[in-house]
C-alpha cells in the first residue's frame, strides 16, 4: 500500500510519476509525463498507485531509475552473448575453404573432388577417410584442417 506519511506538507497532494512505456499519459484531465513528478490529490494517488507498472510514488523514482539501469545491461549483455553464438553457429555451417587464394564449397563437392583438390594444392597431411565415415564428417575433418594451415602470402 502506498505510503502518505508526508502527504500533510503538501496540502492533501502526492507526487506520482508516471513509469509507462508512452511520452505521456493523460488520466482524468491530468497529464503525465514519463519520470517526471507530478502532484496529485491523495484519493487519485491511491487509485493510480494500484497499477505498479505505470505508476509509482517520486520516492521510488531513484530505484526504479537503477532497476531499469540494470535491466537494459542484462539485455544488452545477453543480446552480445546471443550474436556471438549466432556467428559461432554460422562460422560452424559455413563450409567454404580457400586452397590456392581460391574459395570452395565443400557441400558442393564430391569426396572424390575434395581429394582432387588437397593433390592440386599440393596440401600435405591431409586427413583421409576412414571407411565408418560419413561424407559429412570428412567434409567438416577438411574444412578444419585447411581452416588451421597458415595462409600462404598472396604474390602480386
């Protein structure tokens, strides 16, 4: 229940601040501005004091400022973590390698063309397939192993 034990010095009146997601809000010909203290008859305090969420007392104010302070950090900490995964994720679907300053795409290629490949390149070391191995997983073995050589430098 709202305190009013200051209510006496300001003539019957309560400051309210109105914490709603609009500009402003406009009650009974009153008009709100958002995070700014308005005063208000006592009665008309307590029924706008029963929404919580749009309104709340000018002593409250500082709280509810750093409440929402460490709320948008959270979010935004979260929304970083969530576009690192997401990158992660796509760096992990991503199967295009570059052999000889040239991009390709290991989906599209054959087991048979990849090997081809690692010869021309003259790429030694290669992992080979092992006769459990899915296609798939060759593919991603490759795509590893030629993402960790050391770039050759490109000549002019």
């Amino acid at each position: 229940m709202p305190n009013f034990d200051y209510v006496g010095a300001n003539n019957g009146n309560v400051s309210i601040v109105y914490i709603g997601p609009k500009k402003f809000k406009t009650v009974n010909r009153q008009t709100f501005r958002q995070y700014h203290p308005v005063p208000v008859p006592e009665p008309m305090a307590a029924n706008l004091l029963k929404f919580p969420d749009v309104f709340i007392e000018e002593s409250q104010l500082e709280d509810f400022k750093k409440n929402q302070a460490e709320k948008m950090a959270e979010a935004e900490a979260k929304a970083k973590e969530q576009e690192a995964a997401l990158e992660a994720e796509k760096l992990a679907r991503d199967m295009t390698v570059t052999v000889g300053g040239k991009e390709y795409d290991l989906n599209k290629m054959t087991i048979s063309k990849i090997k081809t490949l690692l010869e021309s390149g003259d790429i030694e070391n290669a992992p080979t397939k092992d006769s459990q191995e899915s296609a798939q997983e060759y593919k991603v073995k490759i795509r590893d192993f030629l993402r960790e050589m050391p770039s050759e430098p490109v000549e002019d």
